[in-house]
C-alpha cells in the first residue's frame, strides 16, 4: 500500500504543468525533463527511510527561495554564522553529483545546463541525508523546493513541513545583472540559461512561495540594495524568531 503510493508519487512527471497555470503552460513542456530522461540506476527504494516519526527531534528547518541571482546562498552564508543554522543548498548537492563523475551526474549536469528543474527522487534524497546527518538544530534548505512536486514529494516523504520559508523578492533585471557578474565558472551563467530559469522561478518556483504564504509561513525580504542593507532586514525576522 505504501509503497504503490510512494510509487505513483514518484513516477508523476517531475514539476509537470499539471501543476503549474494554464498560462504557462507551453513553456513548462518545452522546459520540463521527460520520462525519456529518466536516469540509470534510479533507486526507488532508497527513499522508504525518511524523516518521517522524527518530527520532534528533527531540527528547525527554514526554506529559503527566490530567483536565480536574488542572493539566497549570500544571504544564507551570513544567516548561518549569525545565527548557528546549517546551510544545505540544493544546487551545491547536484553539483557535487555532478562532480562524482557518474551517468547520472552527466545527466544532472544537462539539466542543470538547460535551466530546468531535476526530478523530485533525486533532489528529495539529496535533502533528506544533508538534514539527516547535520548535527545543527537549525538548519536552511537553500533553493530548494524548486516546484509543487517538488515541495508534495519531499513533505510525503519526510513527513514534515518547514517550520519557516524566506522568499528574497528581486526584480528580474537585478538578478540577470548579478548573474552574468558572478563570475564562479557556473554552466549556467550565461544569458540563454538565465532567461530559461526565470521562466521556470516564475512558473514553477513562486506558486510554492504562494503555497506557503497561504499558511502563513513565508517572509517576504526585499532583495534589492546592498547585501548589508538585505541582511539587516533578515537579521530583524531571525532575531524575532523563539529559535
Ligand atoms: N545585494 C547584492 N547586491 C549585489 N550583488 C549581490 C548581492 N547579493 C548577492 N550578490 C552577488 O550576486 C551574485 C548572485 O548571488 P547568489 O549566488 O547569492 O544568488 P542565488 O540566489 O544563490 O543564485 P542562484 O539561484 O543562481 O544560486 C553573486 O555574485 C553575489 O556575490
Ligand atoms: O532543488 C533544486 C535545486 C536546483 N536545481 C537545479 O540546479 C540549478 C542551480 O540551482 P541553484 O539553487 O540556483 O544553485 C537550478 O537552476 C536547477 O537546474 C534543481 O533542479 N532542483
Ligand atoms: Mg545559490
């Protein structure tokens, strides 16, 4: 029984646009991966262990989202050594896949390279053993849920809700400008992949944003201004927080 549910929750397409507005519709089929890209040596079963029955010594886990170029990884490395919390992005866990070498990390890699959202089996069980084996009683996911199926897989699969999400609002032009400045090597600053995430961000990312604003857990930051000027109105949320 738990198993055909976990099963058909996994096979769903990954971020389909079932689950995204109609308006988008076109864009989310042109964007999203396929089942043809389904990667080699998927383990399914591996994801039966989770968070779930711990939820009362699991930490405080804070998710934290916004465009691509909006400052959640600069504003998280500041959140973490202000305020004890562990700092566990997504993207850093894909691309460390990447860097083992293997099939699937040259799958991710493509995906990444195109913008589009990595499917919820691998990201889920990436998250999940960062959290399981921090230490830290406080912990951020950075980037991460990237879409609803994303965010339904990992909350079926741990059993658990975040306790707070941060949603760093940046206008489109700042991000892009930020991004094509970074200047990190990354396979996906360059224009054609920054145009195509932030269809994905507006499509897929924001209606989790929505999601967790409707039960009152997002805090909206305004990402504009220097990174000072961002931290401290981060560093007012965090310090009002009964952590
Ligand atoms: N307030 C700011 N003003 C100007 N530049 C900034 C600001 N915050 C961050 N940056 C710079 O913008 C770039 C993107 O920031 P960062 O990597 O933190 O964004 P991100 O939201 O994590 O992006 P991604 O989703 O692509 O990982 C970095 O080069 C960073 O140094
Ligand atoms: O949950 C996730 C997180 C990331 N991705 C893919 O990685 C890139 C880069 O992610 P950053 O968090 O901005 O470093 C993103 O554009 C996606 O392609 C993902 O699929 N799922
Ligand atoms: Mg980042």
């Amino acid at each position: 029984m738990l198993r055909r549910r976990l099963t058909s929750l996994l096979l769903r397409s990954p971020c389909s646009s079932s689950v995204a507005s109609s308006y988008h519709h076109q864009q989310h089929r042109l964007l999203l991966p396929t089942h043809a890209e389904k990667p080699p040596a998927l383990n399914l079963l591996r994801l039966f262990t989770s968070l779930a029955g711990t939820d009362g010594d699991r930490p405080f886990i804070a998710f934290v989202l916004g465009g691509p170029g909006s400052g959640k990884g600069t504003q998280c490395s500041r959140i973490a050594s202000d305020f004890g919390f562990s700092h566990v992005s997504a993207g850093d866990l894909l691309r460390n896949e990447i860097s083992s070498g293997t099939d699937q990390g040259e799958w991710i890699l493509e995906i990444i390279r195109e913008g589009r959202i990595v499917p919820s089996e691998i990201t889920v069980e990436l998250v999940r053993k960062a959290i399981e084996s921090s230490t830290a009683k406080r912990v951020l996911i950075d980037g991460f849920p990237r879409c609803e199926e994303n965010r339904i897989a990992f909350e079926k699969i741990t059993g658990t809700e975040p306790d707070l999400v941060l949603f760093f609002d940046c206008p489109e032009d700042e991000m892009v400008k930020r991004l094509l400045s970074r200047n990190q090597g990354r396979v996906d600053d360059n224009i054609e992949t920054i145009k195509k995430r932030l269809k994905v961000f507006e499509s897929l990312n924001l209606p989790v944003v929505e999601y967790y604003s409707s039960r009152g857990k997002a805090h909206k930051i305004n990402a504009t201004g220097t990174e000072d000027e961002i931290f401290e109105a981060v560093r007012k949320l965090f310090s009002s927080l009964r952590l």
